[in-house]
C-alpha cells in the first residue's frame, strides 16, 4: 500500500514540474506579482473599475490627481504593472488622455480583467466609399510616424472615394485626390468605429484611348508639372474651357483626364493640362458627303472645273481660287475657261491648269479645300480614303482653318487654327 502511495506522489511530482510555473488567480488571470506581467498585456475589463490621471514629468508619475474616470466593463485596455507596486497598473491604450499624462488605477487582484487578443491589424491599403460623412484631422509627420500635434481639421462628403489604411483600433490614415490640401509634413486620419462608414470601391477600367469631346459648361483646368515623362502634383496655372469648346482627352485616372488640342492655352516648357471630370460629351461629328472623280484633268471639250489660283485683272481678282468654272485643254501651256457668257483663253499659270477637283491631298493624308468634307460641292479624286485621325483643312480665308479629324468613318470638328 505504502509502495502504491509513493508511485502515485512521484507520478504527480513528475506532472507538475513539467508545467510552466505561473501563479494564477481564481479566474484563471496571473496574479499581481507574475513574470507574466513584465509586459505589457491587452486585457478586456470585466466589471467597472475606478481610474485616475496625474501627470508625468521627468519620467516620473506625479502624486497630484488631475482627474477621475470610470472606465466600463466590456473596454479593451493596455496595462503595464507598475514594479514597485503590484496592485497599480497603467492604462496606456484605450482611453483619451491628456498630453504629458497616463491614466492608471490601483487593484488588489486581477479578478478584474480578462484576456484578450486584440484582432490582427490589415494595414494593407484600401480603396472605399464612403457611406457617411466623416470628420477628418490633419497631424504632424515626422521621421515618417504620424504624431499627436493637431494641424486642422475638416470632413469628407458622403459618396467620397478615398484610400484608407488602418492604424490599429478606431483610427485610420485617409488619403487619395480627393482629400483637401494637407501642409507639407502633415497627413489626414480619421477615427471612426468598425468599418460600416464605407464600402469596398472597385474602380472602372481606365481607357487609355484618347478621344475628342466637346466641352458643355464652363470647366476647370489644372496645368500641372510634367518630369521624366510622368505629371506631377505641382500647380502651374489654372484656366477654363467655355462650352462649345472640342478638345482631346485621355484618362489618367478614375476621374482625372489629360487635356490637350488646338483650343486650349498654351502651356509652359514642362506643363501640361488636367481636369477632374467624371463624364465627357462626345464631340458632334459630320458624315461625308464630298464627291469623287477618278481624274483631276481636263480634257479637250469643256468640262466642270476649280481655279488653282484667283484670276485678276487690273489688279482686281475677277475669279476666286476654287471657284466653280468650265475649263478645257488647248494645249500643254494653254486652257480655255468659260464663266457665263465669257471665254477665257490664257497661259496656263506656273501651278498648273485648272482641275476637276478642289480638294487636294497634301502630305499625311491631309485635304486642303474651301469646303468642309460634309459639303456635297467638295470634289476629291476616288483614290483617296480617310483613316483615323486623318485631317481636312477648310480654307475660311485670312490664313485661318476650319480642321475636321477623321474618327469611325465620320468627321469631328476640333476648331479653327490660324498660320497668321
């Protein structure tokens, strides 16, 4: 009997020594004077408890209380043991606190607490919604860590899109284009509980072609710093585009645009226009409605044809380049041009006779006519065919242009140039 009893006592001996040493309350928390608290724990409280605030200075907790608390079951807490005291503890997170002050209270067990392991922080960044307005608060940035120093504050509109990134708790960094401006070493954070304040935002395919659009109310634009080929955040100039206005865009973003074209101010050695937009017009466009000849020249009997040049005579223009004449062939230096009643016969001129057509085709595929490609009295040869981005320039006189762009089998009219 007395060998069994032994057996049963070294048995237990062996079970218990191989157990971590930790003294441990009724509750299952360890007690005040465990190695367990020689850092710093979250806890959950368990029942109301008592707090006080005194001030810290030098390193050194001041015996003055400035201010009292009740801090409610149910709250999630960082203490720190104080270690020459086992029944003080120092509450560092989860209460406001005041600067250059630390909120502790003073318990004889740890009946009043409870684990707690606080749920693993995503700091990854996010794209959201918001589904309410927030307040927003500017802090200080130094050494990259955002500090207690207040700069401003303001709030962002339900329905804003913006970055968050969450710092752990309540609070969250909030950036993105949308954001007001922030000073140079400060950043925006927010403090709002869970996450019902916004949505996942998925943005809309960004199309990298460039189109033309026509502009429909008075609309803002940015000229921004363009280096190593990319635009930067740095503001040159600001101006506007006036409704009616056709110009080019090409999306950078979900809703910032690159501007540019022949109806826009000119821009800096490094610039270039932007603007926030959600939705463009379309530019109106026109069909073709020019004719086709298979030839340019005239032939031996009098046939439809446009002066190359104008006519004069005593220094008075009697017959406009382009106008419509009747013209035959003579000979190679010779032609016969016929307007009403009159007959002409005269040297052809060092640009050549007069033609069929009174559309030319220049360099690139770009027409030249005093008609606009949607004009039925525009005359090109059958041989030419418009492709994308492909211009008609109607001469309107004075050195100016009217310029069509070709773009899906029809003409958009992108505004009027000048060679002056």
């Amino acid at each position: 009997m007395n060998f069994k009893k032994n057996i049963a006592t070294i048995l237990t001996g062996i079970t218990l020594s191989s157990m971590p040493a930790m003294v441990v309350s009724a509750n299952g928390m360890p007690k005040n004077s465990s190695n367990y608290w020689n850092k710093v724990r979250y806890i959950k409280v368990k029942k109301n408890i008592s707090a006080v605030q005194r001030t810290v200075k030098n390193n050194s907790i001041q015996p003055k209380i400035n201010k009292k608390m009740t801090v409610k079951k149910g709250s999630v807490l960082v203490v720190d043991r104080l270690k020459n005291s086992h029944n003080e503890w120092l509450l560092l997170n989860g209460l406001k606190n005041s600067k250059n002050s630390v909120w502790s209270t003073n318990q004889k067990n740890t009946n009043w607490m409870s684990k707690y392991t606080p749920k693993k922080v995503d700091n990854t960044s996010k794209l959201v919604t918001l589904t309410k307005k927030i307040n927003i608060t500017e802090k200080t940035v130094k050494n990259h860590q955002i500090q207690n120093k207040t700069l401003k504050k303001s709030s962002l509109k339900k329905g804003s899109i913006v970055y968050v990134k969450s710092f752990g708790g309540n609070e969250w960094l909030v950036y993105g284009n949308n954001m007001p401006k922030t000073n140079k070493n400060g950043a925006w954070v927010t403090n709002n509980k869970g996450t019902k304040w916004m949505t996942k935002y998925t943005p809309k395919p960004i199309n990298k072609d460039a189109k033309y659009v026509q502009i429909n109310k008075n609309t803002s634009i940015i000229e921004k710093e363009v280096k190593n080929n990319t635009i930067q955040n740095k503001t040159i100039n600001k101006s506007n585009l006036k409704p009616g206005t056709t110009v080019l865009v090409k999306q950078l973003g979900e809703t910032e645009w690159l501007v540019y074209g022949n109806n826009i101010p000119k821009t800096s050695n490094n610039g270039a226009w932007t603007a926030q937009q959600k939705n463009w017009n379309d530019a109106p466009t026109v069909e073709s409605q020019y004719v086709t000849v298979p030839s340019s020249s005239i032939g031996k009997d009098y046939s439809v044809a446009y002066l190359p040049n104008n006519i004069t005579s005593n220094n008075q223009v009697i017959m406009k380049t382009g106008q419509k004449i009747q013209a035959k062939k003579i000979d190679d230096n010779t032609e016969s041009i016929k307007l009403g009643d009159q007959e002409f016969k005269m040297a052809v001129p060092s640009n050549g006779f007069a033609t069929k057509i009174n559309a030319r085709i220049l360099k690139n595929n770009v027409v030249l006519s005093t008609y606009a490609p949607d004009n039925a009295n525009a005359v090109i040869l059958s041989s030419y065919s418009p492709k994308n981005n492909d211009q008609w320039q109607q001469s309107i006189g004075n050195g100016k242009f009217k310029i069509f762009v070709y773009s899906n089998s029809r003409w958009i009219y992108t505004g009027i140039v000048s060679n002056n």
